[in-house]
C-alpha cells in the first residue's frame, strides 16, 4: 500500500508519515506539481491532500487527478484549517476531511486504516 502525502509544511508531512507507518508506505510531496508528475509512475492507495499549497492548490491537484480515468478512483483525504463541505467534493472521490485545528494523530490512522482496509477488499474482488 502507498500513501501520498501532499503538504507544503515539512514538519505536517513528516507528522503524517509518522502516523501511517506500519499502516502504509508514504511518499511526501510539498506540492501538487511533483504530485502530479509522479502518479503516474506509481499510483497511491490514498492521498492526504492540504488545500492551501505553495504554488497550485489542492483543488487544481483534485481537478488534475479526476481528469484521468486510472486515477480518478483514489480515495482522498483532505487535512486542512479550511472549513470544507464533503458534499460538495464527492466528485472529486474526498472520502474524508480532516480539520488541522481540531483533529488527532488517531484520526488519521484510524481513517486511513479504514480506507485502505476497503481498497483492499474491492482489489480481491477485482482479482
């Protein structure tokens, strides 16, 4: 299994990487650009996304990744201080959103255990 983690704050994207391990492999982007250049070479299991990025923001990364029939189907986690709707981004395959301000190391496990347990569970059935 393999995590993208695309956060333009260091000491955030290595937090996460922390929480996933033994959960995940992770790759930590700083920004959507380099994101995008290496998905095709290997595509994540799961993308934990920040909005606010250094140069193209996580909704330019969600319009590109949707634009795509093999990468349009990857779970994503949004991990913001934006107040977000996930309503409003069903479209774009947010599982989940995670506010900053308020969430714990636990959140993040725990929702990425989960979704990756069913990603998991409908590859076997593909199989």
């Amino acid at each position: 299994m393999l995590t993208y983690i695309i956060e333009d704050d260091k000491v955030m994207g290595e937090l996460f990487s922390r929480y996933l391990k033994g959960i995940s492999d992770t790759k930590i982007f700083r920004d959507a650009i380099s994101a995008i250049n290496n998905i095709s070479e290997d595509k994540p299991d799961l993308i934990l996304l920040d909005i606010l990025l250094t140069g193209p923001d996580g909704f330019t990364f969600l319009n590109e990744i949707v634009s795509y029939e093999d990468t349009a189907k990857i779970p994503v986690v949004i991990v913001s201080s934006l107040k977000l709707k996930a309503e409003k981004l069903e479209e774009y395959n947010v599982s989940r959103i995670l506010n900053k301000e308020t969430m714990m190391p636990e959140d993040v496990k725990k929702i990425a255990k989960e979704i990756l347990a069913k990603s998991e569970s409908s590859e076997g059935k593909n199989e």
